[in-house]
C-alpha cells in the first residue's frame, strides 16, 4: 500500500502536466459563453491555424488572459479590441510582415503580402477610406483561418474564384465600382476552371492573372507576359509576329483579342481563317495581306486534320477488326504532335512555318492511312478465306451424311 | 458387273460420285483451313509484335548518362531516360496536356513537350507549363542485355 500511493501520485502528476501546461486563456472561457458575435470567435478559435501555433486572442486583439474579471480587457493592459475594416491591414501585418517574428513558426512564408496590399486596387481604395474593398479578413476568414494549403480554405487554389465571387459576382455590392460581374460566370465556363475542377492545382484562377495580395487587373501591355507564364512558346511566337506591333499600336490585349479574358474556351480550328467564327476577320478584310495568310492557314490546318482523322479512323476500324497496327498508330502520334504544333505555330501568323508541321503530318497520316488499308485488305483476305474454308467444311460434313445414309442404304447393310 | 448384283439401283452411280467428290473436296479444304493459321504461325506476317505489358525499350549500353531515348510501347509512345548518374527512368511518352509525344532534354535534365513547352522532372512530375498531371511511370529491368519496360501492376 506504501508503494501504491507514491505510484498514483506520479500518475496523476503526468496526466495533469499537459493540462497544467496550457496557457489560460479568460478570453475563449468567458466569450464561449456569449451569444452572438461576441461569442463566435471563442466557438471559432479552436480551428484557427494562429491557434494551433499555439497562438491566443491576446497576441493579436492584447488585454490580459491570465485575468478573469473585466479589467482584462482594459487598455492599461494593453486590450486594442477589435481592429476597424481600414486598420486590419497593419492589424494584420503587424506580425505577417516581421520576418524575424515569423521565421519562428513558418521560416518559408513570406513577409511581403502587407507591402504587396497596398500596391492592389482593393489597398488603394482602403486607403482611400472604402471599407467595401477586400482587406485580409474578407478572403482568408477570421478567427478560423486556415492555412493556405488546407483544402477547406478560401484561398486554396480550387476556392479561390468562390471566394473572388463572393463580391465580384454580387451586382449590388459592386454597384458603383464601374466592372461588370460576370467575370466569376465566365471564368466558370473556361478550359482554366475545368482544370482545376479535374484537380490540376496548378491551373490559372482569379489570384494567378490578377495577383492575391497586390491584386490588380494586367494592363494591356503585360497579358501577354501574364499569358506566357504558362503558354511560352505561344508568347515567344506572339512577339515575332507581325501582330505584336499591330496590336500595340491599336491599344488591343495581345492574347485577350482573340481567347478573352475569363471566358476562356478551348479554342477551334474554326477560329483561324475567314469563317463566320473566326477570329482574323474581326480586323482583316477581303483583298488584304492578313486575310489571304489565314485562308491559308485555315486550309492547311483543315489538311491535315481531314488526313489524320481519315487514317485515325481506318487504324480503329483495323484494330477493332483485330489487326496489329501498333506501328502505324505509334506513326500517327507524331502527326498528331505536328497538328498541334500547327495549331500553337498559328500564332506566328506565318502560312509558310505553319505549312512545315502540316505538311509533315500530312504525310505520316497518309503512310498511316495506308497501312491501315493493308491491314483491313489482310483482314478481309482472311474474312474470305474463313468464308470459303466453312463452305467446304459444310459441305464434306453434307456429303458425310449423305455417304453415311447411302452406305446404310445398300442391300448388304440391310441385311 | 451388273449393277443389280450389287444391290444398287443403275441411276444411282452419278449420285455417289458426287458425294464421294463433296466429300473429298470438303476434306481437303477443310485440312487446307487446318493448316493455313499452323504455317501463317510459323512464317509470320511482315508486323512488329505487340506487346502491351512489357517491351525491351533498349540495349543496354545504347544509351549514355544524361540522355533519353523514345521507344515503342505496343500503340503508344514510351521514353526510357538515363539519368546523369547511370539510372534508368521511363514514362509514357504521350504528354499529359494534349497528347504529344515528350523528349528528353539533356541540357535542361528534364522532360520536355515541344508543343507548349510543358516540363516534368525526372520522377515525370509536371513541374512547368501547362500539362495538368504527371507521366504515367513504367517499371524498368535489366535482363542481360535487354532493358525491359513494364507497365506497373
């Protein structure tokens, strides 16, 4: 017994330690008892990323927790409350933009987001004294903020154009600001949005053209720049073509002109040419240079996407046959690779670079083609011989039976 | 000898040669179509074989440190890479934004689509550009000489 009880002593000890090692904290105990706003934060808090660094309400709002009565919210204790909309920025930044401050909990996050705000159309107008514009809070949360890299956060990537919207898409909030609201809509429906709703993370959204805290719209000059992050040989190609001259002197977005901006599409071959649905004659006209280069390219893309097809669909015919035409479909993959080279050369504006790919793949989609015919040819030899050999099988099996009932027919077999 | 004595009817000797000639032209062709598929089997026709699990991509000793080549991989393109520290790596060399065939580019070590210039590193991870995900990675072996491809159970 002597024993036991030092034993149950050291056991409760090391089961109350961690209790006794959390910090009081007053706020959380009497706000969670609140109805309202004022207890929200309280029921909140334990979700927060600040929490879970082992953060408390003092560290940003000051005040005493260690304090119990209501002194710990007095100002000789240092309590700021809370920030107005046009104050949460430094609120905010007070720690976000101490580098040495933050190194303690995430050496590799960044310190410039505060400089970066005040750079943005949402800063400038706080600035201005517009408490409508976004300031941290309004797209990260409050008192449940969760790290960027948490899929339930606002600002994770696949979030991020909700969250956008959330203002953005709203006619009555944004009345008075002069931008239309449809964008969020737009972008819905583009081949960025698609990608990232089939979980490519890296895919553009709202924050990657505008930027997220220095968020502000591409001028003109720099879409293509905006662009070429991501599309660079379409860029590289853009400005070396005659265009990027043309376009400059217009005033027109490079990319923008022909892609849009948020309503992204995947783009057509329709596009290119002197259709109804393309793209050229919106400034090029009958009897111009521009006009003659994208009939041009037009035809040549029509090419080789009529061979290929034409070759794609005699080698699925053969495979479903049961031929083996691996080679030609390996072939075909390059011509493949040239129509969409072709496609991307488009924007050199060029009919002779755009010529090299389609001619290239012209060709190896008619070798392909070909080869598919060959086989089918093989196939339909076999399908005759396959034909024939039952013919005869039959047959032997008809004049079988006939030898057998013939034979069984014969006076000596009768008897 | 008299047609009678042999219990059959006079008329009826056209009738058996024509069966006997059925049947002996059914048998033969039949036997024919027995053959043709043993003899195509054993002088097979001018066409690669296809496998789709496994392939030899290379020998070894084809290719040096810092280098890839493409291979076929029953209908679709493999590449084999040859990491700068004698490493084999391969992938489907089909891209995964809009299907063109990749390359390995020596001086940048990494994968590398000419279409939209899309970059995967050496593990086929798309690191740049616009492909939206990683290379499907294929299993390699060295047996002997041959460095075989496997498509992963």
């Amino acid at each position: 017994m002597r024993k036991t009880i030092p034993s149950l002593v050291v056991l409760l000890v090391a089961i109350a330690s961690p209790l006794a090692a959390a910090p009081k904290n007053s706020c959380l105990t009497c706000h969670a008892e609140l109805e309202g706003p004022q207890g929200e934060p309280a029921k909140k808090f334990p979700s927060d990323v600040h929490n879970q660094a082992g953060l408390g309400c003092a560290d940003c709002h000051g005040g005493d927790p260690q304090d119990d009565s209501m002194t710990a919210m007095s100002p000789a204790k240092g309590f700021r409350g809370a920030p107005k909309k046009t104050a949460i920025p430094e609120f905010c930044g007070k720690c976000h933009s101490d580098s040495n401050y933050m190194r303690r909990f995430n050496p590799g996050l960044r310190t410039d987001q505060l400089s970066q705000y005040w750079t943005s159309v949402h800063g400038k107008r706080l600035r201005q004294g517009d408490a409508k514009v976004a300031a941290c809070v309004d797209c990260h949360s409050v008192h449940d903020i969760l790290a960027v890299t948490d899929t339930r956060a606002p600002v994770y990537p696949t979030n991020v154009a909700t969250t956008c919207a959330r203002c953005h898409a709203d006619a009555a909030y944004m009345k008075g600001y002069n931008l239309p609201t449809n964008q969020p809509a737009q972008y819905a429906k583009s081949v960025h949005a698609h990608a990232l709703a089939q979980g490519d993370t890296s895919a553009p959204t709202c924050s990657t053209c505008h930027g997220n805290h220095g968020a502000a719209p591409p001028g003109v000059s720099s879409v293509e720049n905006v662009c070429g992050t991501c599309h660079v040989i379409n860029q590289q190609l853009f400005e070396k073509s005659p265009h990027q001259a043309a376009f400059a002197k217009m005033g027109l977005p490079a990319c923008v002109q022909c892609h849009s901006n948020h309503e992204i599409v995947p783009p057509t071959d329709a596009w290119v040419g002197v259709g109804s649905n393309a793209t050229c004659i919106q400034c090029h006209a009958a009897g111009d240079k521009g006009y003659a280069a994208a009939q041009r390219i037009a035809g040549d893309l029509a090419k080789l996407e009529t061979f290929y097809q034409r070759a794609e669909d005699v080698l699925n015919t053969a495979e479903r046959s049961g031929m083996e035409v691996s080679t030609p479909r390996v072939e075909l993959v390059s011509a493949h690779g040239d129509l969409i080279k072709a496609r991307v050369e488009v924007h050199s504006f060029n009919p002779g670079e755009v010529q090299k790919f389609t001619d290239e793949g012209t060709d190896i989609s008619q070798k392909a083609y070909q080869a598919g015919v060959v086989a089918l040819r093989e196939r339909d030899t076999r399908r005759k011989g396959l034909g024939v050999s039952l013919i005869f099988i039959v047959l032997a099996i008809g004049g079988l039976y006939l030898k057998i009932r013939q034979m069984e027919s014969t006076p000596a077999n009768r008897h | 000898m008299d047609p009678a004595d042999r219990g059959q009817p006079e008329g009826a000797q056209p009738s058996r040669r024509w069966i006997s000639l059925l049947l002996g032209s059914g048998v033969l062709a039949s036997i024919a179509s027995f053959l043709y598929p043993a003899i195509r089997y054993i002088i097979p026709p001018p066409l690669a074989e296809s496998s789709s699990r496994s392939v030899v991509a290379a020998k070894v000793g084809d290719l040096k440190n810092n280098s890839g080549v493409v291979f076929k991989f029953g209908s679709e393109p493999g590449i084999l890479v040859r990491l700068a520290d004698g490493q084999y790596r391969a992938f489907t060399a089909v891209c995964t934004h809009l299907s063109c065939t990749v390359q390995y580019r020596a001086d940048l070590r990494e994968i590398w689509c000419p279409c939209h210039n899309g970059l995967y590193d050496l593990a086929g991870r798309n690191v740049s550009g616009p492909p939206p995900r990683p290379l499907q990675a294929y299993e390699v072996h060295i047996q002997g000489e041959d460095i075989v491809v496997s498509r992963s159970a």
